[in-house]
C-alpha cells in the first residue's frame, strides 16, 4: 500500500474515531441521573413542611402573646416566620411536582410564583438573621451609644427595607423562562433557556444576597467575640454563642453550598450547550440538588433563632436549669452523706454478731 493511501485510511479511521468520541461525549451529557431527585426532594419537602409548619406558628404565636412587649430583635424574627410559612405553604405542589417525575400541573404562573416564594424566604431570612446579629452587636458593644438610637419604630422601618431589597433582588427572576422552550410541564429552579444571562444574573445576586450579608455577619461576631472576652455575664455568653452556632449552621450548611453550586451547575449546563461533555457534570448535578434540600432546611431552623432570642423564654429555661442543677446537687451530697452511715451501721452489726457468737 502506497504512502498516500495509508495517509488517507489513517484520516477515515481518525475521523471515525472523532465521530465515536463525540457521540459518546453527546450520549454522555444526556445521561442524567434524576432518580434521585425525584426520591430525595420529596422527602426533604415533606419533612420541612410538617417541621416548619408547627415550629413557626408555634414561634409566631408566643409573639403575638407578647405583642403589646414585643421587643426590637422579635420584630425581625417575626418576619422570619412570616417568610418561612409562606414557603412551606407552596412545599406540598414541590412534592407533588418531583414526586410525578418533574411534571408539573400548576401551570406556569403558579410555577414562578412558587420559586418566588423559595427565594423570598431564602434571601429574606439571610436579611433578617443579619439585622439581627446587628442589633446583638450595638447592645453588645455599643450598649449605652444604641439604648437611644434603637427602638421599635426603627426595626419595623429596616424590616419593610429588607421586604423591598429582597423583593428587587429576586423579581427578575420572575421573567426567565421555567421550562425547556415549547414546553409547560416542567418548573426549573432557575431557567431552562438564556442560560449565559442568568448565570450572570445569579452570580450578581449571590454577592448581594449571600457574600456582604455574610461579611456583615463575621465582622460583627467576631468583635463581640473578642468583647465578650472581659465580660463576665455568663448568660449573656451563652447567648452569643448559642446565635453563633445556629448562624454558624445556617451558613454552612443551608446557604453556602446552595450558592455556590447554584452557579456551578449552570455553569455546567452552558458548557454542555456548547458541546462540552464531562462525566463529572452529573456529579456536580446530584450535589446540587442535595444542596438544594439543605437550603430549605432553614425554614425548619429559623425557629431556634426565636428561642435564643426570646428573653423571658432565656430567663425561665435559665431559672429552671439553675434550680435542677442545685436539686442533682442536694441529691447527690444526701446519697454521698447517707452512704458512709449505712456503712458504719453494716460493721457495727457484722462486729456486733462477731462478739455474740464469741
């Protein structure tokens, strides 16, 4: 055989095999595991719903209780459970949706409005349990300098500028499509068309949504860290630290993996638009919808934050913790008391019998 014709052979057998690799690499994209998703979110929705129900009216209505002594951080936490009812009441249409296979029957309306919901008690509560670590922060560190500059009138004003921050951030959101084009059985998360827009439009988003509230919140614990360092109120560091270690929890756990592969999904999803196929792509999908269950698991959180907030409910539980310590304690040095006289009455008996017997 000639060297042309080897040449030639060897330039089919190549473009053959390029064919075959990029028929794989296509079979590949298409191949998305959603079984998963379709058993995983059911459950988590279903479980968030029965949870966030009770905690939140259960918190909602010890407020209202109290309205007349409602304080300035219960305001905040009042609209935490406002948003977090509105979105487990759309939570049972969610379950509904994944549990047929992703086929939606609400039309497409009821769709937007109910990721609308999600993100309003998303942001919401990001924006919320920041104005909250706030206010901890001025009466922490700035106890004399914020008694007359915070009071109610201000934390029902911050509260509606929250409502309108979130509501600018999310509402174009609204206007991108939730399905594939031609179609109105599906209700994306995020889109299913103009995918380099909204990639755009999400990483604007997390930054002013997520990362400054997220800065706001360290800067702010971490000076009252170093405060509470000489302070030696012990129910006031209890506090503190128990609204670290939920803000710690909703941070890490609920939001910040949900941003951050929000974004890399559909940076994912792009790259296959183009043709590029990696078998790690579907990886990252299941990851993404693990993160987000975690992200509405804050609606089953957020009520803690009422509990470590509520004064009267600290200085009760306080109170009670303190008398059941001092009753283990009283019981504890009677026991230890009576051991040793039970004891000696024992070897007084045992010496006793010993003499008789002699």
């Amino acid at each position: 055989m000639s060297k042309e014709a080897e040449e030639y052979h060897s330039g089919i057998k190549t473009m053959s095999t390029g064919r075959e690799d990029n028929m794989n690499n296509s079979s590949e994209c298409e191949k998305i595991n959603k079984e998963f998703t379709h058993v995983f979110l059911p459950v988590v929705y279903v479980l968030v719903c029965v949870t966030g129900v009770f905690a939140n009216v259960f918190g909602l209505k010890s407020i209202f209780k109290r309205w007349r002594t409602l304080g300035d951080i219960q305001i905040f936490i009042l609209n935490l459970g406002v948003a977090d009812l509105l979105y487990v009441s759309t939570l049972p249409f969610l379950v509904s949706y994944y549990a047929a296979d992703s086929t939606w029957m609400f039309g497409t309306v009821f769709c937007k409005i109910t990721r609308f919901c999600f993100n309003l008690n998303l942001y919401g509560s990001i924006g919320f349990l920041t104005c909250i670590c706030v206010y901890r922060y001025l009466g922490i560190v700035y106890p004399m300098k914020s008694k007359g500059i915070v009071n109610t009138r201000l934390s029902v004003a911050i509260s509606a500028l929250v409502w309108i921050l979130v509501v600018v951030q999310i509402l174009p959101d609204m206007f991108f499509d939730k399905s594939e084009p031609n179609s109105s059985q599906q209700c994306f998360d995020t889109t299913g068309d103009n995918l380099n827009d909204y990639l755009a439009y999400s990483i604007g988003w997390t930054i002013t949504g997520f990362v400054i509230p997220l800065l706001v919140i360290i800067f702010c614990y971490g000076h009252v860290a170093f405060v509470l360092k000489a302070n030696y109120n012990t129910l006031l560091k209890k506090r503190s630290l128990k609204l670290v270690v939920i803000f710690t929890v909703l941070f890490s756990v609920c939001f910040l993996p949900y941003h951050i592969l929000r974004n890399l999904n559909l940076s994912t999803r792009i790259l296959k638009m183009e043709g590029i196929c990696r078998t790690y792509f579907d990886e990252i999908y299941l990851i993404y919808q693990v993160s987000r269950g975690l992200a509405c698991l804050n609606s089953a959180i957020n009520p803690l934050i009422y509990l470590v907030g509520n004064d009267e409910f600290l200085m009760r539980f306080h109170s009670f913790s303190k008398r059941t310590r001092r009753s283990l304690a009283h019981l504890t040095d009677v026991v230890v008391y009576r051991q040793p006289q039970m004891m000696d009455s024992t070897v007084n008996t045992e010496a006793g019998m010993i003499n008789s017997d002699i």
